[in-house]
C-alpha cells in the first residue's frame, strides 16, 4: 500500500465512531493550577457534544488540505524523476547564438524618419546662402523667400547677389587732381582746372609742377632729350639745350648720344662706320682701318684693298687712300 493510501486510511478511521473522543482526548485544555478562590463551577464543566464537532470538522478539513498539497508535490517530483520532460520550443535560441548573431550584424533595413528641412534652408539651398524665408508661404505652399541686407536679386531671380557699390560722386576738385595731379587746382569761375600758385602745367606729362621742372618738361616736348637752359627776354621765349651726354643733329630737331649717331652710321654703311663732325655739322665716316668703297656705299677694310691693289698693279702695291673713276688708287710697285 502507497504512502497516499495510508494517509487516507488514517484519515477514514479518524472520521469513525469514536472520532469525536479523540479529538476531545487530544484537544483536551491542560488542567492549570488555580487558588480555590478563583474557581468557578463552568471550569470544571464537561466539553459539549457541539464544541466537540466543530474542533473534529476543523482537523478533518485541514488534513485534506494537506494530503492534496502533499498529493501534488509527489506528482511534480514523480513526473520531473520520470524524465517526462517537455522538449524546449523549435524557435529559442541560446544565448551564445544570440551574442553571436548580434556581433555578426544583420542586413535588416533599419528605416530612419527623414528630417524635415525648415523654411530658411529649403531658401538657402534654392536661392544660396544669403536667402532666407520671409515667413510666409506661396499659392504651392512653398516658402517665400527674400535675400539679406546688401543682397539682391539677379536678373533672373535664381539667387542672392551682391548689390553693385554706389560710385562715388567726384567734387571738381578731386577730378581736376585726379587729372593734373595733387598740385591742381579748380577755378568755379570758368569752370576749368588750374595748377595752383608756383606750379605750372607740364607740356610733357600734364601735370601741374613747379615752374622750373615745367621749363624742362616744354623743351623735352618740344626737342626730345633737352631740357630748359635760360629764358631769353628779346624773343620772350624759353631757349633748350641738349641735355648732357647729347648733341644735336644737323637740323636741330632733336639730341642724340654719340652711340646712338654710330648706330646710325653702321646701320647705312656697314660695320666700322663712325660718326664724326665737321663744321658744326655730322656726318658718317670709315673708322681706322676701313674706307669707303668706290662707290662711297660701304666701308670695307683696307687689307681687302691692298690685296686688290697687288693683284691689279703688282706686288707691293697699297691702297693709296682714294678712288677715281670707280677704282680704288693704289701705289707703284717696287
């Protein structure tokens, strides 16, 4: 017979005839020790045959309590000894699967709310950084938009610009300066510009300098390379000199340096042709060791001479210096 059967045995002949004395017999009060004066007759009283049932259903109930907790233990032990186990659900996972599925990242689609642009940056991206939303919204909804202060418009109203700087407006003065330099002045009564006092207006450079550099810069003009050299009071005008290191040509015209006549010269006549002056007056020449040809177009060397002289007179014969009728004159042979 079972450990359950047992109990229900007990528990079945505990609910017999005699249960109801038992049950007084086991919850019978202990007997206390009492002064005689404290005593009173209810104390010494038979246990009433109601008492006696309701203290008997009491432990009847409580022990049926007991059997079926007892009753469901021995089935959880009996069923997890028996190896009766449910298997675990088809779609966990442990936990290292999970660790390892997370730190291997997945090609899920993570969708993110796109970010709403405000009014100014839809205006700064359609019409550049210096738009920006007036704060009201055309007939499509859309942003008005305008541009910053020292912007504007382009003609085509695509984007913000640069408003152009207002030119400033010149007083007479300032473009009689600008003109004639600093020491210009303006006269408002002819409405004309003037140099002020102890400047005068350059022939040469338009400028307002004093009066000696303006001497200078009139001659300059008038005859290049000279410069003012005295004031002549018969004729009352200003008489030029070639400035130093130049000389003046044969008309008068104009100064030149000795380099550039020699220049000149070889440019008409050839390697070693100079300039030289005679009376007053220049003219180019054949320099030492060269002479004009016949003709007097080219200077030539004199060797190339005596060589020509010893091969049509004879041997020994040198240039004599001069030409006639189309031939250079050499000396007799010795």
């Amino acid at each position: 017979m079972s450990d359950k059967d047992k109990k229900l045995k007990l528990d079945l002949d505990f609910l017999g005839e005699n249960a109801p004395e038992k049950s007084e017999k086991k919850h019978e009060p202990k007997k206390e020790h009492h002064k005689p004066e404290h005593k009173t007759p209810e104390d010494d009283a038979p246990m009433s045959n109601t008492t006696k049932g309701i203290i008997g259903a009491c432990v009847v109930a409580g022990l049926l309590i007991f059997i079926a907790l007892a009753s469901t233990g021995d089935s959880s032990s009996s069923a997890t000894t028996s190896g009766n186990t449910l298997p675990p659900p088809s779609n966990t996972q442990d936990l290292d699967s999970i660790l390892n599925t997370n730190k291997a990242g997945t090609n899920s689609y993570v969708p993110v709310a796109e970010r709403t642009k405000t009014a100014n940056q839809i205006c700064k991206d359609e019409y550049g950084t210096q738009a920006y939303s007036t704060g009201q919204k055309d007939s499509s909804g859309d942003p008005v938009c305008d541009c910053n202060d020292g912007y504007q418009w382009n003609s085509g109203q695509t984007a913000c610009v640069a408003v152009p700087a207002t030119p400033k407006v010149q007083t007479p003065l300032e473009i009689c300066q600008e003109r004639n330099g600093s020491h210009a002045g303006y006269e408002s009564s002819t409405n004309s510009c003037t140099c002020q006092s102890g400047y005068s207006l350059s022939a040469s450079s338009n400028q307002c300098v004093d009066a000696l550099q303006a001497r200078d810069d009139s001659c300059s003009a008038q005859w290049p390379n000279t410069s003012f050299l005295k004031y002549d009071t018969t004729t009352g005008k200003n008489v030029c000199d070639c400035d130093a290191g130049y000389s003046w040509n044969n008309d008068q015209t104009a100064c030149y340096t000795a380099a550039a006549y020699t220049k000149s010269c070889v440019d008409s006549y050839g390697t070693g042709s100079v300039s030289t002056v005679t009376g007053g007056k220049r003219y180019c020449d054949c320099g030492y060791g060269y002479a004009f040809n016949p003709g007097r177009t080219m200077c030539v060397t004199t060797a190339s001479i005596n060589a020509i002289c010893e091969r049509d007179v004879g041997r020994n014969s040198r240039y004599a210096g001069t030409s006639s009728g189309g031939t250079y004159d050499c000396t007799e042979p010795y």
